[in-house]
C-alpha cells in the first residue's frame, strides 16, 4: 500500500508548482475564495483543507490526487526554532518580546483576567502607504477568553 | 554614592503606586499625552522616558527622584523566557509559530525581499464588540525595510 | 511608598501560615466556598482573587492586609522546569508524552479541527477506594474550541 | 535478512490504510474490543500489541505481517518536543504548568507522601453536551502510590 | 508572622551542625533508627521526615524548633543539573546512559511491559573489600509495575 | 570498497533476527558466557566485543560477516535524551535526582574524596521474589578511585 | 512534477562546480559585477539572485536550469549552530560577546535610541598587510533606525 | 576583611556616576587617551585595567578606591544570553548568521587556513553621514592566524 | 548557630587577600608545598584541603577559622557554563571539539578499550620560551583505565 | 555533475579502508610524514590535507580520487555535542571544568591577559609506564597570545 503523502511534502509539491507556473498566493486565496493569511498558512502546512478545497488548488497547480490527500490531513502545526530565526520572522519575536508584557497588562485593564484567542483568531496582512516608506500593517484579531471555571 | 535605580526597580515601584492609587494604564497614557501600548511598555521599562515624561508621571504617582532617574535610563530590551510561558503572552508566541513562515511568504509576495521593522514600528490594541464574545484586534504596524546593499 | 507584596511572597505567607495552624487545602476551599483545585491554585500564586476572598482568606489565617493586596494581583502565571521535575508532578508530564498524541487524534475524530480550552477549564481530584489500592481521579473538563477564521 | 519494520513505521502504516479506508480509531478501537484512547496510543507507537491483536487490526485494515511484527514491539514511549508544542497538544501542557504544584499539594494532602502512577494508570475522553459550547472532558486515573522503604 | 524555614536552609543547619559535631552520616541513621541512604537523602531535602524523626535529629545535633519544622516538610524533590555534573554524580548518569537501554531490554525480558518503580523503592550502599581496591556496590531495588489498564 | 557496517546498523540487525528466532538476551549471554548486562549492553552497541565473540553471535543469529565486523569496532557510547525519556529507563534518572547527593556525601564519608569508576564496574539485575509483588534488584560494583595527584 | 531544487542543493552544487573548476569566490563576484561578501552570502544560499544573476553564474560554473532556479528562490536565512561552532567563525561570536555591550552603549549615545540596521546594511572584508602579520578587516555598515512610534 | 569589589559592581558603580555627573563615553575615553571601544567595554567590566587608569577614571568620577580596585582585576569575558537578545546587540549576532559562512569561506580563500583573531583585535565604531539617513559603521581588525602545527 | 561558610565564599575571602597583600598563586603553592594547578583549582574550591593545609594558607593570608572551616570542606565539583565561556578558557573546549575524537581513537589504538582517569590525575602548567612568542605548555597526565567487567 | 564528496563522507571511507587493511593511525601519520594526532585529527575530518598529502594516503588505502577530493577540502571544525559524551572524550570536559579557572588564573599570573592559542596550538600524546598502571601524557602547546590593541 502506497503511504499518504505527508502534509510537509503536499506543501512542498504545492510551492514548486506555484512558482514554476508564476503564481502568487493572492491569486490562489482567490480562486479558493478563502482569505489571504489563512490560504497561505493551509498550504504551507498549518491548516487542513476540505477535500473540495484541497482537490480545487491541484486542479489549478495541476498536481494529482496524491498532494490533494495530503493537504486535506489534520497537521501538527508549529515551526521548528530554525525557521523562526529567519529575519523576516524574527522581528515579529522581537516585537513579541519588547510588548509581550504590555499587550497582557491591558488585556487584563480592559477585559479581565484571560486570554486573547488563537483559535477563535484571524489574521490580515495588508500594505499601508506612506511618504516615509511604505507599512506592513498586521492585524490580530481573536475572541477573548476569560478564566472561567 | 548611592546607584541609579535600576530600570526594573523602578518599573516595579511604578507598578505599586499604580495599583494602590487605583489608576489605569490609560490614565497614565493620557496623562503623558503618549500611545497607550508605548507608555504601558516604556512603565513596564522597555523604553527610554524623556526626563519630562519621567518627571511627570512620577509626579502623578508621587514617587520621587530616583524612581524618575530609572525611567529614564537606556533599557536593555526584551522578556525572560519564563515571563514569556504566561497563558496570555503564550498565544502571541502560538499564533506566530502558526502563521509566522505564511506573513514571511506574502511580505515577499506583496513588498519583495525584506522585513517588518520593528523598530520604526507601533502597537495599537483595541476591543471590537461582537455577539459572539468581544474580540480583542491588535494592530502591528512597521515599515517595510528590504534587503539593500 | 512601600511596595505591594508579590504574588509568590504573598503564597509563602499563606503557606505558612496553613501548616503553623495545621489547616488543609480543603478548609481554605470550603471557607472560601471556591472549589478546591482552583483555591490551591490560587493560593500558590497561579489565580487572581477578589478583594473579599483574599481578605476572606486572610482573616483566617491571621494574615495581614498586605498578604491580601499580594493575592489580588493578576499572576504571572506557570511554573519553572526545575519544579516540574518533583516526581509526584513529573508522573503528569510523562503521561502526556505517551497519551498526547492519542488525546489530539480523538479530540480531532470527536469534535473537529480544534483544542480543548485550558482558559474555560475546570480540574477536579477525587480519591477513588480501590481493593488494589486506592486511586487518585483527576477530571479535566474544557470547553472545545474549534478553529474558526 | 529483512529488518523488522519498526514501531513508527507500522503506526504510519496503520493511519494511511486507516484515512484511505475511513476508519476512525473508534471502530478500530471497538474492532479489538480495546478501550479507545489505550487502542489509539498504541496504534500510534506508545503500546506494544499482542500478537493477536496485531494481527487483528492488520487483517481488518488489510495490512502485512511485517506491520503486525511491528505493532507487537516492545516500544521506546515518549513524543518529540516539537510535536508536543502543537496547540492542541500544548493546551495539556500548559494546564500542567498552572494546575501541576496544586495537584501535588492535593494528592500530598489527602493520600500522604508519594505520586499518582503513570503506569497503572488509565485515561478517558468523553464529550460532555452543553448549552456554552460541548466540552472536552478528560480523566486521568491512576493508582496511588506511597514513598514506601 | 515568621516563615517556616525552607527544607533546604533547613537541610544547610544540618550539615553545618553535624560538621561542628563531626559526626557521620552513619552516626545519625543509627540515631534514628532509620536506613543509611534513606536518611542522608531525607537530611539533605529529599524526603519529609515525621515530626519525631525531625526533633529527635535536632535535639542530637543542638538544632532548634525551626529546624525540625523545616524537616517535617513535604519536598519538591529533584537536584539541579549543574549539582549533578559533579565527577561523583556524574559517574551514575554516564552509567545510565551506557547501560540503560540494556536494563529496559531485561526488565521488558525478566518482568513484561513495565518499569521498576523509583517510589517503591530503596537503595543500599556498602564497601566491599577487594584486592585491586575496595569497590562501591549500589544495590537499586524497587518494585516491578506493569503498565496495566 | 563496501563501508564497515556502523555499530548501530549491526545492532538493529541482531536485534531483528534475535525476534525473529525468538532468542532471549539471556540466551545470547549464556551463548557466549558472558555476563547478561554487559552481553545486552554490547549487543545494542555500547561495547565492542571480540573477534571471535562477534562471530560467534553472528552465527548463532544466522547473520552475515558485515555483522560480525560491527559488533567488533570501538563504539561512541551514550544514549540520546529521547531514549533516556522513555519511562523504564527515566526512573532510573529519578532515582538519581533523588538520591544522587546522598550517595555523594555517603562515598566521601566511607571512602573519601573520590568516585565510584564506571569503567571498572559491572552491573547486575535480578528478581526477587516478594508477595507485595517480585522487585527489580539492580547492583551496581565499581571500584572506589581517590582523587590523586 | 519535478520539484525545485531547494536553495541549499543548489548551493552545493555552485561550491562542487566553483572548485572542480578552480575558480575563487572573487571570480564569481567578479562575473556577476557583485559585492564580493554579497555574492559569496548569495551562493551559499543566504539571498536570492535575480534570474539574469543565477542564470549567468550557472553558464560560468556549466550548471543547469534547475540550479539557476534554486538560485532564484527566496531564502530562509540563518545558520545552525554546529556551523556558528567553526573556530572562524566562533572568533565573530566571542568578539560579540566582548564588545557587543559596549557598542549598543556607543551607539545611544552618538545616534540616540536605535539599531543599526542588519539589512540595509552591507559587510566588506580587506587585508590589510601588517609587518608583525597581515590583519583582516572587517567592516560592517548598516543604517541607523532610532526607535520611532 | 572587605572581600575586594567584584568587576560588575565596580562597573556599576561607574556607570551611576557617569550619568549623574553627565558625562559621555567619548569624555571617559578622551580622559584616559584611550580608544573609545576598548574603554567603555573595559569600564563594562571585559578588561581590567591599570591601577593607574583605574585611579584616573575613579577620580575623575569621584569614585573611591574600592571602584578602582575592582576595575583593575582580571575579568571573566563575556555577556550572558538575555543580554546579548536585546534588539540593538542582537542585529549584529543576525548578521553574522546570514554573512558568518561567507566570511569564513574568504578568509580561507584570501589567506588561507585559520582565523581572524579575537584577541590581537581592535574595533572602531563610527558614524557616516548619508542622505538617506546616517549610518553605523563598524570595524573589526584582527591579525590573521594560520592553523599551524 | 553560625553556618559553616561554603567553599564558593572562603575560595572569594582567600582571592580577596591574596590580591590586597600581592601574593602569588605560585607562592602560596610554594608555602603549603603543593603542586602549583593543584593548590590554584584547590583554592578556587574545587579539591578539599586538609585542616593543616587550610589553616596554613589561612595564617599566611591572615584569614579566620571560618575560612580555613570552607576551605576543608569537600566541594560539589564543575564550573557554570557561563565561566567556561571565557576566551581564556573557551580555546581548551575549542581544542577538545577539534582533537577529541582523534584522543579517543589514538588511546584505543595504543592502550585499547578504555580512557584516561581525571581522577587519578595531574595537571601541569609551564612557559617554554620560543623566538616567534613563548608558548604556554599544558601536560594532562592521567591513568589509563580499561573498561573491565 | 557529481558533486564533491564531504568531508565527512571521505573520512569514512577512510576509516572503513584502514580498519579492513589492519593499519594503524600510527602506520598512516608514518607514511605521510606528519605528527600523530594531526594525522588522525585530519583524517577525521577535522583539517584539510594538502593534494598531496590526501593522494598519497588514498593510494595507501586503495581509495579513489574522490576520496582523495574529500580530504582537500576546508572543513567545518568541531564536534557535536552527543559524541563529545563518550566516556572516552568526556574526561577531558570534566578535567577542564575541574582545572579551566585555575589554568586561566595561571596563565595571567604567568603570561599576562591574553589567552593560549587553540591555532597556533599542537597536541601530543604519549604512553608513560608507571607500576601502578600506565598513563596516557597528553600535552596541549600553544603559543601565548596577550589581548593587544
């Protein structure tokens, strides 16, 4: 019996395809009709896809059955730390760092004792205009959860 | 010759007359006239205060001199790996290591080779009302910077 | 200003306290009318208490107004690796790197894509006789929460 | 000779033909007449099978003998750190860190020195239904066991 | 009110004392009555002695009430890593790593699926007189639990 | 040229045809008349063994001389963390964190300043027979070597 | 579908090339008309090269389309720490560990509350002929970003 | 007798005065005729220097002769890891991530087998005006060592 | 009672006054005559002394009883890691991770399967002058043990 | 193209070439003419050879050009950190982190600040007979560096 296909190596079949046909991922959220962050996030690795959603971006990369099953299996998510010392990643660690302790002080200021969501959580990605040097403005967005027993 | 306070003590002697005069970060933030996720992290002493800015809300909590003094001071930035395990700072590390390498892909995507700043860079947070439960929307906003030799 | 007593300090003052006048966990729990895991836990420091329950608790124990400013403090919350070690808490840790995985899967198959909450979450502990041997029972019942953009 | 087909390669087996046939671990689980979340750990490496058990869960899923020879193993039990940072598996983990010293306080006080077993030990999961939201409820039961000399 | 004194200060008074006093290890089992390595592991922390245990150790030694309060205490047990990197500890953990997979091995062999328990448990210490050099014989003797469901 | 067979790859073979056979450790090390631990030790590839004794294990095994020339050559010894956390072999960890200073102070005391060697050392294991349940006895002998200039 | 080439294989196969061939990372540097530490960091795989730049190398080191691709792709930057180990490079990190302090001291107190940027930035490496020996000289030159909300 | 002040207190001590009496670096530097680098690192505590320069900075900060004992001992090197995470020091450790197997494969190609010394070594710190902002350039001038036998 | 004082605060009182009075590492090795490393690592705390040699230095650096008491005590051996970072030191670990393979092989070739004892074990220390710079020569001289069952 | 063959690899054809011919590091460091522990350091994969130096003990070895290839190239050093846990190599760590600070504190009594060079640097062992057992002499010798500005 043929193994199933990893999530890692669906990912990984998934981005050669995208970039040997020039496609960005922009185009690929909307031709699933799913957000941006989310989309990307899913076919990197970290979200399972339905098997109509799965099934719908092979048949626009043109990949087979086999990368379809993959992207639909339930993933282990997280990077390994290696990733997460990339540059581009790594500022976002250091903000963390620097403003980790604040965020929670006024979490609890303004809502009370709890947590702000990262399952009940969206994320946007969006390019701000500036005079100075065009912005990456990020939004985090999840429910908050209060301690309740 | 009596030494500085040191940042962290004088972020602690902050925090005690914070608490027992019952004031918020927001009142603190108004009164200086400065951001409220800046002022919370610059108290908690992640940034230099202006000797003004220091002056002035040591006034408020009446706290003296040194205190003042220590706010002042240049910081050695940044949050022990033990405060960073807390629930509520937790999921800010979570979700990053969920859609960390997906806001790395589509930076290239959207702005070319480069990162966030996270030093010309701002934190806003706020609570959006939703039936649902509220939701707690925080902002990251930074200059993009690309690779320039 | 004297500075307000921290959390940890504060539980140390109870600690003692509770063993000098020789009273069980389940005492502060039934004085409090609180249940008796989240009491334990938040008198070693992991829970914020109202006003009146930390002074409730305090009046007990013949402790102070400054041990009861201490337990009304929002925590940090977690505990350090060398204290996780103990064996009686390691046992714990252990059967989560056999079951986890298994936990995970069923979670998934049952519910959904999604976890089980440890914000909206409740532990019991039971002593169940047993001819073999008596055993211990700990109940852990959390809201699920499935991941939704 | 051929090399015996080690534990994690015959789980990898067992969760491919397990996903392509639609099978969830309860059907495997009532299948053997094994409870669930010991017949899931197992399946996934964490217990060794008997042989006929092996064999029976290979015949149903229409596996080899080598699969089964590798289910019969007498496993290396533990899960990597890595996978043991995926959220819904984290969520344990950091209820640990919150709750852990509060158990060990209680099991201290109601059964003496000593720890709850690891090895003479069961764990359950069950939905429980409710208005807020169904729940993850999880038990951990396992056999006292006192510092005995 | 005056904390309870910590089981490691109390642990430091004890063998400052017994320094003082020059009496041995042995001299203090034989005391109380207790077994060698038991009570050496119990006088440096690692296990509660009963109150009479405790004060009949501190009337020998010319120790205080806050002393024997301190041994009576229930431990977090466990050492650091940087204590345990001493040559003398150290030759037990480099015997581990060298034989322990042998002794899973045998104990899986002799006993079935299982480990030995380190609760139910005791450890003996004797010289052995040898020509080429005396020898140190470590008897480890601990109850067999199988894993049981 | 064919490379040498690896220690561990000869390892893993006895391993597989050692199952296959149904052979026990304590067949192997009767087989050879050597000890039972340091047979098993040897054979997971934590000692070399002789010329003559890995051929001899070779042929009872059936197994070629590519197998024979592993178990010959000069190990790396040592066990991986991930190995030393699987539960049979932790408990020997816990014993020593436990116990570790303790038997320290109890060798400086009957021997002086010096170790326990564990390359002059052998290790035994043993049933003994209890009605409270048979007991895993482990000895360990090694010679007392002084610190000397 | 034939993947890309990842950048790392592609890497190997410029550093197999450049020596069969001869050719020093000046000569590279020198064909692609590029900073020489820029193109040495690029084809060790730490930038991506424009198409025409990968292409061109490609022809020079008579490589093929698929390496001139892996060229191109976006890097995931940084290095193992097995790597950092090397004695060259270490030399960096402990020459960091002395001076790193002193610099972020200087550079608040020329510029102001900031960093010098690591990307916009550029490094060049000299000799500089010395009669007690030649020198290497390093220079690294980055943008100043002063903290700016 | 005074046990002689540590490194770190003395530099302590230095850097309250420096600041309360308001003056730079540069000045302390200008002061002893020493380089700017090497001074504020060895006033950090990273060199001892002579009684003579010890005394002259001490006076000039009205220091007494305890600071200046302590800044003449013999120092333990280096910066420990939360330190070295602050963002202004961390850039340098992220550059030398993406430029550190670059820079090794240079020297080996431009001089051969060895390194760049940290020790007959000199760093420069300056400021270069630029349009698009000033920049900080930074020089490390170290005599090459060849690997020689 | 007064606590013993440990080895880590009499090895300070001893460095305090050797450095005060001017004293030499050679001249107190020459005053107990004791071998020179020996007497160095023995007074920064890692060997006991006896009482005739601790109260000898102690007289000659005109130190209490208390510290002679320290002195004699038998330490809890190693160094942090953070002090064997020094540059100083790091170049012996530097060495190790360079040569120690080839040391494990050669003693294997030449002695067979064992290793050198750092128990029964002598360092020494010497200058060797030479034109190009004298050199430090460092002779480790320790017994060879065979794995001996 | 066939890619280069590592470092690593050629090493091992090495080791598998020498251990099948019988030969010793001894005969091999003989018939290149070059000192013991470079020789076998080298041919671990720890320095590169000169062409010459790698043809000619790959025409002793019977070993082909791409072996020969191998042992050119410019390693990586260093020594990952499970292999430096072998019993063997782990008595040198432990003798350093015995003796580290005492050599550092000589070599700045002796030689002044500076350090001993790990590349200006050879190593030499040796068996020496004594009745009480042989000794291996390991003798490190490297040239004194002071910190030089």
């Amino acid at each position: 019996m043929i193994p199933i296909m990893s999530k890692s190596e669906a990912a990984a079949h998934v981005e050669s395809a995208r970039i040997r046909q020039g496609r960005t991922w922009a185009e690929l959220a909307e031709h699933l009709g799913t957000p941006l962050v989310w989309t990307t996030a899913a076919l990197l690795g970290q979200h399972p896809m339905s098997t109509e959603q799965a099934r719908s971006v092979c048949d626009l990369l043109e990949l087979g059955d086999d990368v379809a099953e993959g992207l639909a299996l339930q993933p282990g998510r997280g990077t390994p730390a290696e990733v997460m010392a990339d540059p581009t990643i790594y500022r976002f660690t250091e903000a963390l760092s620097v403003y980790g302790p604040a965020l929670k002080a006024l979490i609890h200021e303004e809502f009370g004792d709890g947590i702000m969501s990262a399952i009940n959580f969206q994320v946007d990605i969006a390019r701000r205009p500036d005079p100075d040097g065009d912005r990456v403005v990020i939004t985090l967005d999840g429910k908050f959860l209060d301690y309740r027993w």
